[in-house]
C-alpha cells in the first residue's frame, strides 16, 4: 500500500469501531446524516476494511455486502456484492486512501467469487468512481437525503 497508512480488513471489535467512528465523522456529523440510519443490521454480515495511519489513527472504511444481504441492492444477483459506506476522514483526503479502500473492497469480493461490484454513489463522488471504472446507470435518486446514482464495476 502506497502512502503512511494500511488498509486492512476490519477483523476484530476494535477495528469495526474505529470505522464506525469514521463512518459517524463524515456522514452524520459532517454531511448531516441521522445517526439512526448510517448504522443497520447489514453491519454484522459486511466486510468492513479499515485504512489507518501509522500511529493507528483510522483514516477511512468502506464495507461489502454479499450474497443474501447485498440481493435487495444489486438487483437480486447473487454474484454481484454492494459496496457502501466509503468514508475517509477529512485529514486523509486526497491522499489515495479512498481509492485503496474500493480496491481492497473489490479484493474481498474477488476472494468471494463476484463477478462485480454495484454502489450508490452520491452525485458529486461520481468522477471519483468513474476514475476508478465504475459506469452509472439509472436515475438519479435520493438517500439519507442526498442526490445519488447507481454504478458497477466487473471484476
């Protein structure tokens, strides 16, 4: 991994609290996001990975859904994962810490047999996605009160 920070797979309660923190920094105190919605039960099933600093300060996470729980948001394709949740912390933006994170997403599914991987991308990362080979398709939509688009990637 290129840069002063790793991106793991969160595989002990430690790591999975520090990407909730992440998660709770960008998305609910800095975007907005109700807290009661950014956590769900699909938490306990994903693959949560983790960059972190050096010093073990997290820095961003992202997660993945697979099988039965990414079938309502892939269109019920069993070899397509869902990768959700991308969050990097405001200090570690801009330095490929977002793109490491859809690429470690995009090894676990791998590792699972998925053929792709869908997102629902909010509007203004979707350059971010597209530089890294998503196509959107569909209409825009909303979530957690946020314009958005659906994309994929092929494995």
């Amino acid at each position: 991994m290129s840069g002063p920070y790793t991106v793991r797979v969160a595989e002990d309660p430690a790591d999975r609290e520090a990407c909730f923190a992440v998660r709770k920094e960008v998305f609910v105190v800095e975007q907005g996001v109700a807290e009661d919605i950014e956590y769900d039960a699909y938490d306990a099933v994903a693959v949560h990975v983790l960059a972190v600093r050096e010093d073990g300060v997290p820095l961003g996470t992202g997660r993945l859904l697979h099988g039965e729980a990414a079938a309502g948001k892939t269109g019920g394709d069993p070899s397509v994962g869902s990768l959700g949740r991308l969050a990097v912390s405001r200090e570690a933006r801009g330095l490929g810490v977002g793109a490491a994170l859809v690429r470690a997403i995009e090894d676990a599914a791998h590792a699972r047999g998925l053929t792709a991987v869908d997102l629902h991308a909010q509007t203004q990362a979707l350059g971010f996605y597209e530089r890294l080979g998503y196509v959107a398709y569909g209409p825009e939509f909303r979530d957690a009160g946020l314009p958005h688009r659906a994309m994929r990637r092929a494995l």
